[in-house]
C-alpha cells in the first residue's frame, strides 16, 4: 500500500497569552497547583477578532506556502475542530475560499475533538484513495477559550485555542504508513456548540479522563507499530495529545521508552484538543528537530470518548 507522507506544516497561535498567575487572579487556584497536575504554564486565547477559523486559515497559508505547491495541487481539505465559529460554512470552505483552493477540492469539517487531527488524516487518504489527487490539507484548530466556563477552575486552567496544518501526499513509492481509530460514546468530556445560544460550557471527569488515556495511548501506539512491523527504536519521535505531562510520563514509564522521543508542549499551550499535535509537527519542523526521512508516531485521545494513532514519514 502506497504511503501517506508529511510533506510540510504551518501553525498559528491567537494573540492573548494566558499565564497561570493570570488565572490566579480569576478563579481560586495557583501557578503551583496547576503546573504540578497539569505541567502547563501558559496557554492562549482569541481576541476579539480572533476564532477557529481565522487560525486555520493562517496556519494552512503558511503549510501552503512551505510545501512549494500551488492551490491548484490541493485536491482535498479536512478540518478538525469542536469550536467552529459557524455551523455553516464550515471552517474548511473559509479555508478554501482564503487560500483559493479549487471547487474541485472537496472542503468538509469534523469533529473527533482532540482525536481530530487523526481522524482528519485518515479521512482525507480516504478522499484521494476515492475521487483522485496527490495532495490533502489537514487542519487542526480550536477556540476553546469560547466554551469555557472562567469561573471553574477545573477545566479554565487546562485549555488553549490554537492551529496547526500538514499537508500529505500519496506517495508514489512505498512508505510505512498505518492508522488506527476508536470510539467509545461516553460524556466524560461534554461541551455545547459555540453557535448554539445557551450551550453548555466544557465538563470533564477528570479522573476518568485520566484513566481512559493511560489505557489508549499505549494501545494506539501498539496497534501502529504492529501494523507496520516497526519498534519504538525505528521512530524518531512519538507525537501525543498535549492534554496533561502526567498522562505522557505514566505512559513513557509503562512502555520503557526513550522519554526524549515523546515531545511536549503543553507548558506553553495547554490542551489545544485537536489542534495540539499538529501544532507539535509544526514546532518540530520549524525548530529543525524534526528531520527528512524520519519516521514519527502520532496519538490522540479525548472527548467522544475517541482515540486514533498513526505512523508516517517526513518526507526525504
């Protein structure tokens, strides 16, 4: 089976940065208390003029313009978002119509929430396995900070907005290439719709959170690596959801892994859901870290209860 590969990334990040003193001064908590149960120090948050899809639409011009190919190349384009300013259009059309994509290009959202960017990735190899192309756009962006509750110091202090795109090719040749997703409906994590008047804000059971991803980030990380007869020593680099340090560290201690493998970023972000792993591809490539040919797993896991895992290449 011909592979699915990274060929480049952009991102955006909204432009109020939040710290934990911050918040401090808004709800009963602590830079102490936050950083030591969540490892997060500062997330950000939308301005004004700022949403979902206004992020989405930078971080794809920047993936766009990194990949040196034409809108014309595009030939579909998969967002991942709960946090979508408008049920209609979605907020892949405002990307197609920004950057000029052709009516061609089938534009479509969904939402897995931080499972999204998997299932993104998933769904758009589908799209040009079914109507033809060589490229896709996968976005993953969130304006959480529109559907919180600021006075529950329980979910405020976790969440972050934020954008990451990665453009895919088909490859021509073969390259280790597998995904894998799950579902499990379950309310451990609820929020309302942003365009729903009176929706609820975002609930999590913490404790079961917890629980569920222990137990699925391993799984996923598993089933990948035996689909595609690979070891944790062939990967360069494990890119999980950035929702809490201590879910990655139990994690990295239950597999005996390399701990430098599994990159983190949430001190700076929080938890971004389905914006939070390509926001990491998008930091590992700027920074260099990540490198051409290098093999990488990514992992999801959150709200529906959903969870997904994959293994690609960067592109040589």
């Amino acid at each position: 089976m011909n592979g699915f590969q990274l060929l480049a990334t952009g991102g955006a990040l909204p432009g109020r940065t939040v710290t934990n003193d911050d918040l401090s001064r808004m709800v009963d908590t602590s830079d102490d208390w936050i950083t030591t149960r969540t490892g997060i120090r500062t997330r950000h948050w939308c301005t004004e003029g700022e949403s979902a899809a206004t992020l989405a639409i930078a971080a794809a011009k920047q993936a766009l313009q990194r990949s040196g190919l034409a809108p014309a190349d595009i030939a579909c384009c998969v967002c991942a978002t709960l946090s979508a300013p408008d049920a209609t259009p979605s907020v892949a059309c405002q990307v197609q119509a920004a950057l000029g994509l052709p009516e061609t290009c089938p534009a479509l959202d969904i939402n897995a929430a931080c499972s999204g960017f998997l299932y993104g990735t998933a769904v758009a190899r589908g799209l040009l396995a079914t109507l033809g192309g060589q490229y896709a756009l996968v976005i993953g962006c969130e304006a959480l900070s529109r559907l919180m509750d600021p006075a529950d110091r329980s979910t405020c202090v976790l969440f972050g907005d934020g954008a990451g795109a990665a453009i895919f090719e088909l490859a021509a040749d073969p390259t280790p290439f597998a995904v894998m997703l799950g579902a499990r409906g379950d309310a451990a994590i609820h929020a309302g719709g942003p365009s729903r008047a009176g929706s609820a804000p975002i609930t999590m059971d913490g404790r079961a959170v917890f629980r569920f991803a222990v137990d699925a980030l391993p799984k996923c990380l598993h089933a990948v690596l035996d689909e595609t007869q690979l070891t944790l020593d062939d990967l360069s680099w494990v890119v999980c959801h950035q929702a809490n340090s201590r879910i990655i560290d139990h994690c990295v201690k239950a597999l005996q892994a390399d701990p430098a493998k599994f990159y983190k970023n949430m001190d700076r972000h929080g938890n971004t859901s389905a914006a939070s792993i390509p926001v990491a591809l998008n930091e590992l490539a700027e920074s260099g870290q990540l490198q051409p040919g290098q093999l990488l797993a990514c992992i999801g896991f959150g709200g529906g209860l959903t969870w997904g895992g994959a293994i690609f290449q960067y592109k040589e």
